[in-house]
C-alpha cells in the first residue's frame, strides 16, 4: 500500500562548503518550517543546488526573506509514502514508464518500521499526466 501526491518545492544555492546544509535546516527550524523532503546536490560554479519540500512555501519565503536567500520560483514534484517492501519503487515507476512519462530525478529510502519514503520529479509538463497515472492527491 502506498500514496503518491503532489508537493511543492523551491530550492536555493548555497556554497558547496561544508556546513552549509545545517545553516539551511537551522534557519527553516527556528523559522518553524516542517519539511517534508529535502535534497541537495552539486552544481556548477563551486555551489550545490538544495531543494525545499514543504506544504508551507509561505514560511519558507519568509526564513528566506530573513536570511537574504534567493528562492526560485515554486515548482512541483510528487511524493511517495508507503508500505516497505521488495519492489515497492517499482509500483510507482513502471505507472509512470507505461504512461511513457520520464523521471528526471528520484531518490527513495527506507524509513524504518516497514515504510518507505520517495520523492521524484517530471518534467513540468508531464506533472499533470503523472498525477493522473498515479492518481496522485
């Protein structure tokens, strides 16, 4: 058993220093931001791109106003919860292959306790397709 729905995500740039990460999740948590996901990974130029999944952009945008971050806009990407077992990715990624719409990027994890935890992404214009493959909340 699973349920896959849409979230709302924006990410920022930050330095790839060390570090960096934890002033991020400080500032949210002071700010009284609860994530529901977070991601962060190289990019070019020395700097790492960390994305931001919230059911609360507003509050995000203010911790960010804060701290003189720049967000991008507000993007959309789904997430998975549900039942751990043998194969469970694969439910949610062979809908997404039959209905010929691509990942762009994904990352799931074990959450302990039988459960699991995935987030993904599509390109902006199949959002609306996968949410109906999935029948994404």
């Amino acid at each position: 058993m699973y349920r896959v729905r849409k979230v709302n995500y924006c990410y920022l740039m930050v330095a790839s220093r060390a570090g960096q990460a934890a002033k991020v999740l400080a500032a949210l948590k002071s700010g009284g931001v609860d994530l529901l996901a977070f991601s962060g990974f190289p990019a070019k130029g020395g700097k790492s791109q960390v994305d931001l999944v919230t059911d609360d952009m507003a509050q995000v945008r203010r911790v960010a106003a804060k701290q003189g971050w720049r967000l991008s806009k507000t993007k959309q990407g789904f997430l998975v919860q549900g039942d751990d077992e043998m194969g469970a990715a694969l439910k949610v990624v062979q809908k997404l292959a039959d209905a010929k719409i691509s990942m762009t990027a994904a990352d799931a994890v074990s959450a302990g306790r039988g459960r699991y935890g995935m987030i993904f992404w599509v390109k902006r214009g199949d959002v609306g397709r996968a949410a109906r493959a999935l029948n994404a909340a």
